[in-house]
C-alpha cells in the first residue's frame, strides 16, 4: 500500500472531480462578491502596512523547538538515506506531504515556526559563534531578493510534477542532498538572512504565516490576517515566487486530467509546460497589477511588489482545495511509514490500515474544496482592494482595479474548472 501511494509524488487531485454545480456555484459567489467588494466596499484603507519603524523586530529562535527541528530531520534523513529502496521509503513520503503540503497549514496554525524547527539555521548559529562571524561572511545581496528562493520552489515542483519519476529514491535523496549542502554553506556565507530571503522553504513559510490569525508577534494573538498580508516584504522575485507556487499547483490539476494523460510526452515537455504555467501566472499578475492610470513609470514598476501579498491568499486557498485529501489521508501512510524508519518492519501502533477521512463524504469534500477556492479568492480581492486604496491615485482608485479584479475572477475559475475536469 505504501508503495502505490508513494509511487509518484504527491500527485494530481484525482480523488474527486467537483461536481458541476458546486464549480458554477462556488464561481458565481465569487464573481459577485469580488464585484460588490470593488464597487460598494470602504473607499479609505483599513490595513495600511505599517512603516519600517514599527514593524516587529525578529524575536530568538526558542531553543527547545530548535532541538526539536534537529531531531525530525534527522529521523527523516535516516529514513530516507537508511532506509528503503522503494518508493515505500519513508523519508521519500515526508518530503513530499508533512514537509511540502504540511508546510500551509502548520504556518496558519503556529505562524512562522519553521524559522525555530529549521536545522539548517540551526547548523548557521553554531558555526557562526564557532567563527565569531554570526552574520556571515558576505553580505547577502538586495538584488538577489526572492530569486533564490523561487529557483529552489521551481526545482523542487519539477522534482514531484516533471521529473521522470517523481518515486524514485535516488533522484530524491540527490535533490535533498544538493539542497541540504546549498542551504547550510549559503548560511554560513551569507548569515540568517540567506534563511529570510533565498531558503525555499523558510520562505514559504513566511509568506503564508502573514495569512495566519493565530499568530503574529507571539504565540496566540488573535487578530485579522489581513493586516499582517501588508507586511509582506516587498523584494526582488516575489511575484515569480507566487507564481511558481500558484502556477505549479495549477499544473498538477491540468497534469491529472484525462486529457493530458493519454498524451505521451517527454519529460522536456512536461517541463516547458510546468514552467509555462507559473510564467502565465506571473506574466499576468505583472500585467493586471500595472494597468491603472495616472502613475509614473517607477510608480508602475512598483505596483506588482506592492501588491502581490494579495496573491497569498489564492495560493493557500488552492493548496487546501487540491491537497486536502493528500494530507489527511496519505499522510498517515507517512506516518505509519516514519515509525519504521529502517524497514524493519516495526508496527508500535498496530495494523497501519489508512483510513478514509473525507474522501468517502464526497459531497462534504466537493463542498469543502470549492470553499477552499472562493474563500481564498474573497480575501485575495479585500487585500487587494484595500493596498490599491494606498497605492492608486484617488482619481484611479476604481478603475485601476479592474485589472486586477478580472486577474483575480480569472484565476477562480480556472482553479474551479481545474478541480472540476479531472
């Protein structure tokens, strides 16, 4: 059983197509909503980003889930280097759910601890106090921003969706190796803030903690996210690092179909495919975020940073739309796979049956994904709205969205058609 599930990645979402109805619902509401958002919605912003001055400073890294960090990857190296020769390898079904899937929902929940579980940091710190060098030796690079970052998402997408075999454990243990090795020296070259800015991973999990409700300068601090979207840092490479977190899930949908399943193609092709569909949502992000009037040039240039935060919300929304299944239900096949690291066939918690959470109530699942969707749109349009109210003229402040607001409906329904024409 391991091994089928394991066999090739996470996978497209071929447990459920939504049913027509629930599509062309959840579609209509959010065609309404995003319409009544920019027509009747407040005409003043309500989460303008805070200055420079008070944002929060990075508070330390709590020791104890640092050693926690320390001692899960470890458990998943050895699993995945020492273990078995399948695609039933433990460490293989981590990567690719609690650790890529996982990652959305534990930042939701507990914010931005990835930051105190990353080994990686970890391995920097002592090796910064070693050389009394605990920024690093280079300073890192503004113009580099995100990029970094977006490459290693990009490689990582390619490794579960466009490789040849996503199941294969040699190709992953070389990935994790390559990334390991890239992420420790980059660490200790260019300090933390090689973890802030260029970790592909760390990233993630930073941008989707801003959409967290629970956290935000302390554990249990319950406020609206959409006043911490805006304090998203505006760098280099962030739109093109949304989008290949977008574009690539969108191209799990497309991969699973009928339709591309009977093609016979190449590995080069299902590359350029993949990387046609993160650039598309890029291209046009850039494009819709720009078409506003009485701007300057600059001021155009600046307008996709200041307002990808909005994309944050869409992607989360389609993660838990595509993957839901994947992480309740495959993931306790990981689970049962993780306690017997070594294969030797231990089973401490009795027979590892998987059972079947949500994708036998398959109306409640068809209801839950298009929920998903709209409600990741709904909040997409607000942040957008709201940012637009800053950074539009007055005399654009409506007409200067429609771009976006088209984008936005755009990205709803071809989210929903996709779960639908599996």
């Amino acid at each position: 059983m391991l091994d089928s599930l394991f066999a090739h990645g996470v996978g497209g979402s071929t447990d459920l197509p939504i049913p027509f109805l629930y599509a062309m619902v959840g579609a209509s509401w959010a065609l309404t909503i995003s319409f009544a958002v920019l027509a009747l919605a407040w005409r003043e912003p309500r989460f303008d980003v805070p200055s420079r001055d008070e944002a929060p400073q990075p508070r330390p890294r709590r020791p104890w889930l640092a050693v926690l960090g320390a001692a899960l990857t470890l458990w998943f190296l050895v699993a995945l280097y020492a273990g078995k020769d399948g695609a039933g390898n433990g460490g293989l079904g981590a990567l690719y759910i609690p650790v890529w899937v996982g990652l959305v929902p534990l930042a939701l929940l507990a914010g931005h601890v990835w930051r105190d579980l990353s080994p990686w940091r970890t391995a920097q710190a002592l090796v910064g106090r070693l050389t009394g060098r605990p920024d690093g030796f280079v300073a890192y690079p503004a113009r580099l921003g995100h990029w970094p970052a977006a490459a290693g998402l990009l490689a990582f997408v390619w490794l579960e969706l466009a490789s040849p075999d996503p199941g294969d454990i040699d190709a992953v243990r070389i990935w994790v190796a390559v990334y390991v090795v890239v992420t420790i020296i980059g660490g200790i070259v260019f300090g933390p803030r090689w973890y802030d800015k260029a970790d592909p991973f760390d990233v993630y999990s930073s941008v989707v903690a801003h959409l967290s409700p629970f956290v935000r300068d302390r554990f249990l601090d319950l406020h609206n996210p959409l006043r911490e979207l805006p304090r998203i840092p505006v760098e280099p490479g962030l739109v093109a690092l949304l989008g290949v977190l977008l574009g690539s899930t969108a191209y799990d949908s497309f991969s699973a179909s009928s339709f591309w399943q009977s093609k016979s193609l190449s590995v080069l092709e299902h590359t350029l495919t993949l990387v046609g569909f993160c650039l598309v949502v890029a291209v046009l992000f850039q494009v819709a975020s720009r078409a506003t009037g009485g701007v300057t040039p600059q001021e155009r240039a600046a307008l996709p940073g200041m307002l990808a935060h909005s994309l944050v919300p869409i992607v989360v929304g389609y993660i838990f739309a595509h993957y839901l299944t994947y992480l309740l239900e495959k993931g306790q096949a990981v689970f049962y796979a993780l306690l017997d690291p070594l294969d030797r066939g231990w089973t401490p918690l009795g027979d590892p049956t998987v059972h079947a959470i949500v994708s036998t109530h398959t109306s409640t699942l068809a209801a839950l994904k298009v929920s998903f969707v709209v409600a990741g749109h709904v909040l997409a349009v607000v942040a957008a709205h709201d940012r637009a109210l800053v950074v539009l003229p007055r005399a654009h402040r409506l007409s200067g969205q429609m771009g976006m607001l088209l984008l936005m409906v755009g990205y709803t329904f071809t989210g929903l058609y996709l779960l639908f024409s599996v």
